[in-house]
C-alpha cells in the first residue's frame, strides 16, 4: 500500500509542473522584444512538455498497464519529456548567459 502510495505521490504532482510549463511556454510566445531570450518554437515544447505530464495522472485510476504507475506513459514518457525539458533549457539559459542577453527592464540602475 505504501509503495503505491508513494508513486501516487512522485507521478500525481502533475499539476504544478503542468502550471509551470505553460506559463513559461506563454511567456516565451508573448514576448515580441526584438533579441527573444528563447526561441519561439521552445514556447511551443514547453507547452507541448507541460500537456504530457498529465499522463502521469494515470496513476489514480490504474495499477497496471500503460497508464499505472510503473506504465509506458504515466512514468516513462513523463520523466523522459521532463529530463529532456530540463536539459534543454538548462543548456539555454547557459547560452543567453555567455551571450549577455538580458532584457533591459530586468536590469535596474541604482
């Protein structure tokens, strides 16, 4: 009871990376400045990342199968699309650092 319990707990958090994700993904495809500090097709991921880790849901309703706990998609597709999303804008974020792309009003002039 407890292990499953524990992978209710790991995979049916979901809804916060969820939020997460998209919000980051709209941010990126609002922002019209002229040097976007990412790529347009990276809001477009992120959003695409934060929809797939609904799968992990599958976890409440199944035990077994694609959608259980230990399934395909609720714990497989789901760490693979969030180790993916990590990594990439983590190498992003590095870039914009090394290039100095920072934008003007995150800078304050005391």
């Amino acid at each position: 009871m407890f292990h499953d319990f524990g992978w209710m707990i790991l995979l049916g958090t979901w809804m916060p990376f969820t939020i997460w994700n998209i919000a980051l993904g709209m941010s990126i495809l609002l922002d019209k400045t002229d040097t976007p500090v990412f790529p347009r097709w990276s809001g477009y991921m992120s959003i695409f990342a934060g929809v797939s880790y609904m799968l992990g849901s599958g976890d409440w309703f199944f035990f077994e199968g694609a959608m259980g706990w230990n399934g395909i998609l609720a714990l497989y597709w789901v760490f693979i699309i969030f180790g993916f999303w990590v990594l990439y804008f983590s190498w992003a974020s590095y870039k914009n650092i090394q290039r100095g792309y920072v934008h003007t009003q995150d800078v304050l002039a005391k």
